[in-house]
C-alpha cells in the first residue's frame, strides 16, 4: 500500500510524468514502476492514456479516494513514546491561580468541613500515591500550614501566577517530577473513582473526560475514531462534534512531559495553558481518554458552582462513593473466599478506629472483611499478626480467621452472629469483668510462642520517625512526655519485665460477647512477648476504670491473690506510657491525612498529669 501511496501522491502532482521521471522521483525502479502503473490501471486507481507520443496517468475517482483515505490513516497513525503505564506514585496539584469570586484560594472552600485541597490529598494518599507536588502562588503560605507535617507533600511557587497560565505553573515542577505523574487542578471536585480509572488505564498518557455539562468555561474536546484527543477547544464553533469535556484529572507520562517543557520553551505566550500543549502533542503523539458513566467530576469557578456543589453534586457524590467501594469490596471478597457471585448476599460498613472493617453476608455464613488503614504497613508487622491471631483463635480467645494476606493486610474472620462489641461502660460490668479476666490470664499463663515481642521503646521510637520523616511538629509539652519515656527505661531495668504472651490491645472494642455469653478478644495486631501489666494498664486506662473497678478487676485476673507491689507500680507506669505511645501514633497517622479530632493531645495531657499524680505518690521525679 505504500508504493501506491508514493505513486498516487506522485501523479497527483503532475499526470503527465514520464515513468522514468517517477521512478526518479518515487526511488523505484523503472520495472516496478510500470508494474505498478499496469496494476493500479486494473484496480481502477488511474487511467493511462496515450498523447503525443507520451502516456498520460490521471488519477481516477477511485484512486483520489483511496489517497485520501491513506492520508487519513496516515493522519491518524500516532506516535507511543511509552508502550504502557509505569507504577506511578507522584501527583502535581496545581493551586497557584487566583478566583475574584473568593477571598480564599479554591482549594480551602470547604464541603462538610474538609477543604477541596484536603480532600484530592486524601484520594491520592488513598491511591498509594507517595509524591504529592502542589504548585502554589495566590496565598502560598495557606497550602504551607495546611501540610506542614504531611511528609508526602512538597511544594513549588509560581510567583508570577497573575501573569501566567497554567502550563508556567506546570513548568515550575519541572525540578521534581522525574517521573509519571497525575496531574489534577485544585479547584475541581471528582470521585475517587476518577483517580482509579487513571491509574488502572494501562495509556502512559490518558486525559479523564466526562459529558459535556454546560459550566460555561468548560474546554471541549474532539475525539478520533480510536477514542483518542484529536483536538481541545473552549469555543464549540472550532470542532466538528463535542465528545466530551476535560475534567481538570490527567496522567502524564515521563517523556510527553519532557516534550511540553519543550515547546514551553520556545513559546512567546505566557498565558499558554497546558491542555493546548497536550493538544498540539496530541496531534504527533498517542494521547488516549477515559470516563466512567454519569460520573461527577466538576470544577468550582463561581459562587453558584459552589452552592450547587455543596447542595446538590456532592450528596449524590458520597452516595455514588459509597455505592462503589461497596461495589469494590464485593469483587474483592468474592476473589478472595473464591465463591459464586450468586452465593454473596450484602456488605455493610462496622466500623474501625486502625483500620475498616465491613460485615459480610453470604448465603453459607457471615464473616468480617479487614480493609487495612492508611500508614499501617509501617506500624504493623502482619506477618506477626497472622501467627499470634491464630494462637489465640487455639487458646479459644480469638474468633476464626478464614482468609490473611500478609502482603496487603486484606483479613476475613468469622461474624458471630448476635455479638455485642463492648463499650466503656459495659466492661466495666462486674459480669464482664470477670470473662475479661479469665480471658487474660489464659493468655498470660499459656505457653504459646507468639511472634515478636512488643516492646514500648521500639514502638514510640517508630512513631516518632514517621513524625520526623513528616516534619510533624510535637505536641506542647511532648518534650516533657518524653524525658518521661527516657527515665522509664531505667525504672524498668530496676522493676523487670515479666515477658509473657500479650495481647497489648485492651481496648473495649476488642472485646465481643455472643449470644451465649461467651468472650472473644479480637484484633491481635499488636500482640507479642511483653509484661502482663501492660495488659492490665490498657484496659485500664482505654476503658476508664475507677479505682474500686480496677481492684475487683485485679481481683478476678488473680483469683483473690492479690497483684505484689512491683505489679501495681508498673499498671501505673504503663497506663501513663500508653497515653504517651498513642498520642504518638496519632500525630503519625494524621500526618497521612487521618483527623482524630483531640484524641492525641487529650491522651497526651492525661498521661502529663497521670505522671505527676505518680510521682507524688511514689516519690520519684521522673519529669
């Protein structure tokens, strides 16, 4: 096809070449080209027809469509930089931009109280994206402050933001991308579904699309047959038929980036946005598109985008979230139990403070599905978890686990049907107190080998290097919790430690009576070798036990014994440890985006006071 492609385009420039002229022209030779010529006269391409001694070749009806059928295809024939996809982990936010409609930038307008910016944070954090850009400008320091302890965060400035469009801004990220990246502006709010679609689209270079809605300022977009960017404008008159609009949430490939820096670099225009810059690529190079059906995914450029954003948009936009995680979550635990989709039934949110739990319903049984919570693969070892949850489901402590994934920490245990979680208030029940006791001294007078041991030190010193890697900013009077820590040490070394099995997670919620009344202790996540007061002291203090509720529970774990002197002095030390450990993990989960609102500094000013309280009691300075 492309030598008759050469010959077509060769006598369309002139019918009366001699053959030899095209074979000089076309770099055939002479033979070919009257072969050539006899076949294409059979086909119908062209007539050959003799005049004054020369032959005449003239393109016929047939032979101008097929050439310009071949120059189509030519023109749709686009180059692929990158075959597929690389595993991407960064993000380029892009926030510099000022709205006259607003006081503030667009990114901190808030929806149910989490700002825009917050939110696509959040999404991206979500994705396992670990490189997050914001390109600031109009009110830098706001975006400074809002993420100064987010260590996945980084920020560049487009001073000249007032002057300049968006593809300066993209230009001034230039010192840190060095690889593919998601490129979202800040003012749009979209489903996480959006993101996901982007990075499951295997296109090294992907722009989301969505209806065309009417905002006013939206950019239009032009479709090629194969789906791809054929062109972009904000003027509807200057395409031949609107397929879609962009959606301000792109992937850009490593290479296409490398290519818009080029040609910013010789642009005169400051004002130049970047999606022209895709355009103008698009027309050498494969940029691809997807969409999900009936998606949200808007931008806010005026007060009444955002009332209706707030209004109207964002409650159908929970909802559709809502609808496919569950959605998501089904598949999964279909894939994993390996049942007939017929055989599952429903699935429901059941709460979770680490991580989410869902309940599952099957037409066999009933089970709980663990969905992992953000930053845990750093503070769990769910290799540990696995061993020790399945001591304890053989000592009969711990509920069935059907299904463990170490690698993902993706875990289904068996639902007991009609259980009650406990609360604060109902441990506290003299009946409760006795099962709880029971249940740990069977497990700190067993002999089972559990994995690991928990060792507070080593926990905090964890925490307080994700706090550092995130540049998080202590707690006041933290300093003070943690001379604490450092006397502690030595205190213990004069004391001992009782190492034996421990679950180190005494939390009410841990604990679920069924029907029948019997106790389970759940979630062995932090389980390992350590002092059995440990276990005492955080139920203690997780569940707030008066002192009269603590010696009748002390009573029942020893069976009228009495604990020694030694082991009442460490429940004390350890409830004041562990408020000073969690409040840790707290400012190291929410330096990955998590809010839980004053629990941290709450647990962090009662272990302060809870010291003082110690000390005066048993007459050491340990501030």
């Amino acid at each position: 096809m492309d030598k008759i492609y050469q010959l077509l385009k060769c006598l369309k420039k002139s019918d009366t070449s001699t053959q030899r002229d095209i074979a000089k022209e076309t770099g055939f030779s002479l033979g070919m080209v009257n072969t050539l010529l006899k076949n294409m006269e059979e086909q119908g391409l062209i007539t050959i027809h003799a005049k004054k001694g020369r032959f005449e070749y003239e393109l016929t009806e047939s032979g101008n469509e097929c050439l310009e059928n071949i120059l189509r295809e030519r023109q749709m024939d686009k180059l692929q930089l990158t075959v597929k996809s690389q595993d991407l982990h960064t993000a380029v936010i892009l926030a510099a931009g000022q709205n006259k409609d607003f006081n503030i930038p667009v990114g901190f307008l808030t929806i149910e109280g989490v700002s825009l910016i917050q939110r696509i944070v959040d999404i991206l954090l979500d994705h396992s994206i670990t490189k997050i850009i914001i390109v600031t400008g109009y009110q830098k320091a706001m975006y400074e402050e809002a993420f100064k302890n987010q260590r996945e965060v980084q920020f560049v400035e487009n001073s000249r933001y007032k002057w300049t469009g968006t593809m300066a801004s993209l230009a001034c990220a230039a010192p840190l991308i060095d690889s593919d990246f998601l490129l979202i502006e800040s003012d749009y709010v979209f489903e996480k579904a959006v993101v996901t679609a982007l990075l499951e689209n295997e296109a090294p270079n992907c722009l989301f699309v969505n209806a065309p809605r009417g905002s006013g300022d939206e950019a239009f977009v032009e479709l090629d047959e194969h789906n791809d960017l054929y062109r972009i404008s904000k003027d509807i008159h200057e395409l031949n038929h609107i397929d879609a609009e962009l959606c301000g949430v792109n992937k850009i490939s490593y290479s296409i980036y490398k290519k818009m820096l080029n040609i910013f670099d010789e642009n005169k225009n400051p004002y130049l946005n970047y999606e022209y810059v895709i355009e103008n690529l698009g027309r050498l190079y494969k940029i691809t598109t997807c969409g999900i059906d009936d998606c949200i995914c808007m931008d806010i450029d005026n007060q009444k985008q955002y009332n209706d954003m707030v209004n109207i948009y964002f409650p159908k936009l929970k909802k559709k979230e809502n609808e496919r995680n569950l959605l998501q979550l089904k598949k999964l635990f279909i894939e994993v139990m390996g049942i007939d989709e017929k055989d599952f039934i429903s699935i429901e949110a059941a709460g979770g403070m680490t991580n989410t739990n869902y309940k599952v319903k099957t037409t066999n049984n009933r089970y709980i599905l663990r969905m992992p919570g953000r930053c845990t693969e750093t503070m769990i070892s769910r290799s540990n978890e696995k061993v020790n949850g399945k001591f304890g489901y053989l000592l009969g402590l711990n509920v069935d686990t059907v299904y463990f994934n170490e690698a993902s920490g993706v875990k289904v245990s068996i639902y007991i049907p009609n259980a009650k979680t406990m609360t604060g208030p109902t441990v506290r029940l003299e009946k409760n107190m006795k099962l709880t006791a029971a249940l740990l001294r069977k497990l700190h007078t067993s002999e089972c080998e559990l994995k690991g041991r928990f060792n507070v030190f080593d926990e905090l010193k964890k925490y307080e290097d994700l706090m550092a890697a995130s540049h998080v900013t202590p707690y006041e009077n933290y300093d003070q919790a943690r001379a604490f820590m450092d006397k502690l040490a030595v205190v213990m070394d004069r004391l001992g430690w009782n190492l034996k099995p421990c679950h180190c997670d005494l939390v009410a919620e841990n604990l679920i009576k069924d029907e029948h009344g019997r106790m389970y202790l759940i979630d062995w996540e932090y389980a390992g070798f350590n002092d059995p007061m440990w276990d005492l002291a955080g139920h203690f203090v997780e569940c707030e036990f008066t002192p009269s509720e603590e010696e009748l529970f002390e009573y029942y774990y020893t069976e009228g014994k009495g604990l020694s002197a030694v082991e009442k002095e460490k429940i004390q030390l350890f409830k004041i440890t562990q408020d000073i450990l969690w409040s840790a993990w707290t400012m190291a989960k929410e330096a990955n985006g998590e809010d839980f609102g004053t629990y941290g500094i709450d647990r962090l000013n009662r272990g302060l006071q809870a010291i003082e309280v110690f000390c005066k009691q048993y007459e050491r300075d340990l501030l």
